[in-house]
C-alpha cells in the first residue's frame, strides 16, 4: 500500500514527464531515444565525442581520495580528477591521430628498466643481475595473494602509461620548437637596441571623468566586437546577512560554575581516563609529557608549583574551560639530537611504491642491523645511507640535528626524550621500524604530565534559541518587504556580497565551505531576488541573490567596469589629440601647456619611459620609427604623445647568436602547458559534472 501511495503522489509529476518526452518524439522522432537513452543519463561529460561515463568518474574519484588521504574536499577532487580525465583523453586522441600507440610492451619497458627494479635484489638472479622472469612471478603472486600490494603496482602501471602518452605527444612537439640563428640575431638586437628621442606627453588623467559621457550602447558595442574576450562561465552573485551563534559571557560564567563543581571528584578519583569520559570532557587524556613553555602562561606557574596529584583550576584557556590534575612529574630535556636507520614496509605511511617488503620483513632487518651497530657504532653512518628510506636524514648518516618535543612522532619521541645518551633500539612508527642511536640531550628540566578535563565555550541553548530567532525576523522582514536592503538597514544588519560564485564551488566567501548555498543560487527555480534562510553549523544564514550570469557573453552590468576604463580613455584620447596641433615638438608642448620631454637608452625589453611608466605601445612606435620624423597623436596606455626618433643604437655584432638561439628554442620548448590549454580548447569538452552535483 505504501508503494501504491507513493506513485498516486507522484502520478502527475510521471505524466508531464511522459508527456514532454512525447511531445519531443512528434517534433523528432529522434529525440525520443535519447531522451531515455540510459547512456547519457551516466555520462558526466564528453571530449571530442567519447563519452566519460559516471562510473569512470567516480572509479577515478574514488582512487584519488585513497591517495590523497581524504585530505582533499569533494569539490576540489571531483576538479583534479576532471581535469586528468580530460588532458588523458586529449593526448590519447592527439597520438591516435598522429598514429601513435602506447602499448602493453611500451609499458611494461618503462616499468622494468626504472632504477627501484632493477636494482631490487628480490628480482635478481645468483650473479646480482636483473631477471625479469623472476620480476613476472613476483607480480603474478601479488596479484593473487595480496590484493593491497597489487593495487599499488596497478596504480603504479597506469601512471607510468598515462605520463608515456603525455611525454610522448609533447617530445613529438616540441621536437619542431626549434629556432634558427637568424631569429637568434633579431632577438639580440631587439633586446638590445637602445632608442634616444624627445616627446611630448599628455595624460588621460588630465581629462576629468565629468567630462566624458558614456553610454550603455557603446560598452554594448564594445563587447560585441570583442566577443573573445568577454566569454564567462555561469555564475552567481548574493548577498548574505549572517547571525553567529556565539557564547555569551553569562553562558561562560554558568559553565565555569559547572567545571569548579567537578574539581574536589577529579582531585579523589583514580580513574583519570574513566572520569573524563563519564563527566563529558571535549578532551581525552594526553599521554605525552608538557612543557612549562608550552602552557597558557596565566596558568603555568600555578601548574609548575603544583605537586603531582594536584589539580589546577578552573582556567580558561583559548575558547574551553579547564581543570588539570598533575599525575607525573620529571625531569626531561627540551631539546635531543639523534641518528636513525628507517626500514619501511608495505602499508606504513608514505612508503614508496617500490617497497615490498613484509612487516615482519622489515622487523627482521632492523633487528640485524641493530645487532651490528651495536657491536660497531661506527657502522651507523654507512648503514643509513645504504639502508635508510629517509633521504633526508641518511645523506647525513642518518643524523637528526637538534629537535623539540613535539616534532617527531610519539614512539621515535619517547625513546630519544626518555631514554639516556648512545641508547640505541628498534622503534615500531607508522613509518617503518627506527634503528635509533640517541647521540645528545641538553636543557634538562621540570614536565609535567597532565590529566585535563575540559569544556568548550559553546553558546547555551538559550543563545542558540535567541540568533535563532533573529535570523528567522530578518527573513519574515525580508518576505513581507521583499526588498534584502532595506529591511537589512533597518534591522541595523551589515550584507556581505559573494559575487561571481561558480556552478561547482563550494566555498562562500565569508561562511566558508557551504555547498548547500552555491547548489540553491543555481538551481533553475531559484531567480534574481530570491532568498532563504540556512541553518549552518554555528550560524544562520540568510541569502539573498542579487544578479544571475549565464554561461556566453557577459553582461552589460558585468562588463562595464572592464570595458568603462577602455572606452573612457579612446574618448579622453580624441579630446587630448585636438589639441596636438603644431609642425614640430616646441609647437605641440606649447598647445598642450606641457614640456618637452627627453627619452635616453630605452629598449624594447625594457619599455619604460621616464616620468611615464611603462608604454610597450610607444616604445614599440619609436623601434620602427624613421629618425627626425615626427609623430604624432599616438595614443599609448596612460595618455597621448607626439615624438620624434633622434638615435637608434644598435648594438655590437656577435660572432654568432647561437646562444640567443637556444634561449628562444629553450623557452619554446618550455611552454607544453600551454601547447596543453590550446589543444583542450581547440578540443569539444563537455562538462556536465554540474548535475551530478546540484543537490
């Protein structure tokens, strides 16, 4: 019955559904597949025509995610894994037309001539040299035995194709990148070539803006000739009135009153760990020892005058309330120099993809090496460099200069803190297992270890109910007005605008990562002037949208401060030239009420002019200028001028320009992201990530 109910609801939404796909069908019989054509519904996007399906998406999500740890937010993965999905089909399209393979074997050469396994003794055969066949069984085995190791090495493969494609196209292009000692020479002289000249020079800033009238037609005009350069993204902008649900002081007197009532308990009990847990602490139980210097500075006397079993507070320390019970007291140094060998194994953090060792592998070899340092401590240094992962430390013989206490991860800490000078042990961390060598200690003072019971400051459920309602009185004003401004002036509220917010963003300037509020300003009911209240975590906020860009041309709005700078000055321009009137440079300064001005030792490379700043389009003027001739009228990027070339300095000829060459076929060769951004888009990229993403 439930079922049946759910399709009576329903029912009308299915018939428009149905009823537009046939309506489609009559207009194009056509139509009327693809409309339910599964296919496209699982598509996230195309290029040139291949289509990149939902489950290749987020296979590759998925992976990338493991890789980076679940460092990286949903947004930002979903942008890395797009953008790779579509270099790789673009240069597997580019050599499929140049009839160029990758191949398994081309693969498969790259892979066992890479230094990490040729040199593996694990694929060499009794005389130390590389045996691929043992190479083979080793990856037949992983695969069948150890799904974890065999994942890596998958990865490893298919990355080692993806960079052969990527090499490969741009090794066949910029193999034609050249240039030749002809360009060489011109671009010696170009650099080089110094330019002498008078000019006179009036700025656009000496036309008041008042006096220049603009029109919406002509910053119109404007962007449709330059259509190129005015192509925009979807976008979105809003503006927000935000309400923090912050601790009032009253709310932080009631839970320091609640804190001090636990204090006499916590003194008595002789379950740290049990009490904290019971009594709701935001903290649990540090371990680790603490210094005096890294103790809030209101509380550490009283803490370091304590005795153990003591128990200081109630402090407030940042944003919590807090009560710490002194349960050890020693004496340790601040500061320990140290050497370690680290033996990694598959599955300890930031192995590389060429260990293969097992855990108890690697527990075995650092064992022997522990016994041969410690009958020979001179050994120490050699056996780090040839044994150590760390490259780091074991180009150092495996030395770790000074460090503090909290550098290093908790089991390397403790033993190097607590241990005695020349102590030497096999350590177990997430990274391996350390053949340690303590090698010096200094500072030895007073830590403590403490046992901290704590409260955040957080607003009471009075508060949160009060901002609560604030922010629902600002959204009913809004309704009842429907005007954001006015009824934000009036409620003494302050709007921040998000403007040119992008259809796959995520993060809000201001709030921070919300989704939620970039998927509502684009969902297609959503319309200029539309506004909703969120409930966020620790505020309410309330949008508003105040402008809807779509995807094409800019909008006169958008554009006019772009375009109003240019236009301003073309008139600005036509105004100043009128009075250039004059048959030579004295005539022209004298109708311009200006000096004559004087240009020394400028290039081309360097197109500065002095008391003027920067003007490539002058300086390029005066290169190909005829000298003594005058010029006149030109306009550059700060105002109008009139010159006259009186020298041009070229400068002494080279034996031969080849080095010049090579710079240009270098920087050339330099430039495959951008041979990358022409060929992507010269290509047909379809992205439709935007609806799979909408909610």
């Amino acid at each position: 019955m439930a079922v049946l109910s759910k399709i009576r609801e329903r029912s009308m939404f299915l018939i428009i559904i149905i009823g537009l796909a046939l309506f489609a069908f009559v207009l194009d019989p056509s139509t009327l597949g693809d409309f339910f054509n599964s296919s496209k519904v699982n598509e996230v996007g195309e290029v040139d025509g291949e289509a990149i399906s939902r489950q290749e998406f987020a296979n590759e999500l998925e992976s990338y995610k493991q890789q980076t740890g679940g460092r990286a937010s949903e947004m930002q993965a979903a942008k890395t894994v797009w953008d790779n999905i579509v270099r790789k089909k673009i240069y597997k399209s580019q050599l499929n037309e140049a009839g160029i393979t990758i191949g398994e074997a081309d693969v498969w050469n790259e892979v066992v001539n890479a230094p990490f396994v040729q040199n593996n003794p694990q694929y060499q055969n009794e005389v130390g040299l590389f045996d691929e066949n043992k190479f083979k069984q080793f990856l037949a085995d992983t695969k069948e035995n150890n799904e974890q190791l065999w994942a890596q090495w998958s990865s490893y493969m298919n990355q080692v194709r993806d960079n052969a494609e990527t090499n490969t196209f741009n090794n066949l292009v910029t193999a034609g990148l050249g240039a030749s000692l002809k360009e060489g020479e011109m671009q010696y002289l170009v650099d080089n070539t110094k330019l002498n000249g008078q000019f006179v020079y009036v700025p656009y800033t000496s036309i008041a803006d008042s006096l220049v009238k603009l029109k919406k037609s002509e910053v119109e005009a404007y962007i449709q000739d330059h259509k190129d350069q005015f192509q925009v993204e979807a976008s979105r902008d809003i503006s927000y009135v935000k309400f923090d649900i912050a601790a009032t002081p009253e709310d932080e007197q009631a839970i320091m009153l609640d804190v001090a009532s636990l204090k006499e308990d916590f003194k008595t009990t002789d379950n740290d760990v049990l009490f904290l847990s019971e009594n709701d602490s935001d903290t649990g139980l540090n371990s680790g020892y603490i210094f005096k210097s890294n103790v809030n500075t209101l509380i550490a006397d009283d803490l370091f005058a304590a005795n153990e079993g003591d128990v200081v507070g109630p402090y407030k320390d940042l944003d919590a309330i807090k009560l710490s019970k002194i349960t050890e007291v020693v004496q340790m140094p601040d500061s320990v120099k140290s050497s370690h060998i680290l033996i990694p194994f598959v599955g300890a953090q930031r192995v590389a993809a060429d260990v293969t060792r097992t855990e108890e592998e690697a527990k075995q070899l650092a064992d022997s090496l522990l016994t041969v340092v410690k009958r020979r401590k001179s050994k120490f240094a050699e056996l780090a460099k040839e044994f150590s992962s760390d490259q780091g430390s074991a180009e150092k013989g495996g030395e770790y200069d000074w460090y503090n206490y909290n550098r290093m991860t908790p089991a390397y800490r403790d033993f190097t803190f607590e241990g005695k000078v020349g102590e030497m042990e096999v350590v177990k961390s997430p990274f391996g297992f350390h053949v340690i060598k303590i090698d010096d200690q200094k500072n030895k003072q007073k830590v403590v270890k403490l046992a901290t019971f704590t409260k955040n400051i957080v607003a009471s459920e009075e508060t949160e109910n009060a901002v609560f309602r604030q922010a629902e009185e600002f959204a009913l004003a809004v309704s009842k007005e429907n005007n954001f401004f006015d009824a934000a002036k009036e409620m003494n509220y302050n709007p921040k605008p998000a403007v040119g917010l992008k259809v796959l963003d995520e993060n809000v300037p201001g709030i921070g990562n919300q989704r939620q509020i970039v998927s509502w300003a684009f969902n297609n009911e959503t319309e200029v002037n539309a506004f909703k209240r969120f409930d966020l975590e620790g505020s309410h906020v309330v949008a508003f949208v105040t402008g809807i860009e779509e995807e094409g041309l800019m909008s006169v709005n958008k554009a006019t401060s772009r375009v109003r700078p240019i236009l301003m000055n073309e008139k600005k321009a036509a105004l100043i030239a009128e009075k250039f009137n004059g048959s030579d440079l004295p005539e022209i300064a004298k109708a311009t009420s200006t000096s004559l001005r004087t240009a020394s030792n400028i290039t081309l490379k360097s197109p500065t002019l002095s008391g003027v700043g920067v003007e490539p389009k002058i300086v390029g003027a005066m290169f190909n200028a005829e000298i003594g001739k005058l010029y006149n009228k030109i306009e550059g990027n700060r105002g109008v001028f009139a010159f006259k070339l009186t020298s041009k300095e070229e400068p002494t000829a080279l034996p031969n320009y080849d080095a010049s060459r090579k710079r240009i076929a270098e920087a050339r060769k330099r430039q495959t992201f951008k041979m990358y951004e022409a060929i992507k888009k010269a290509s047909d990229v379809e992205d439709n990530r935007a609806f799979m993403y909408s909610n």
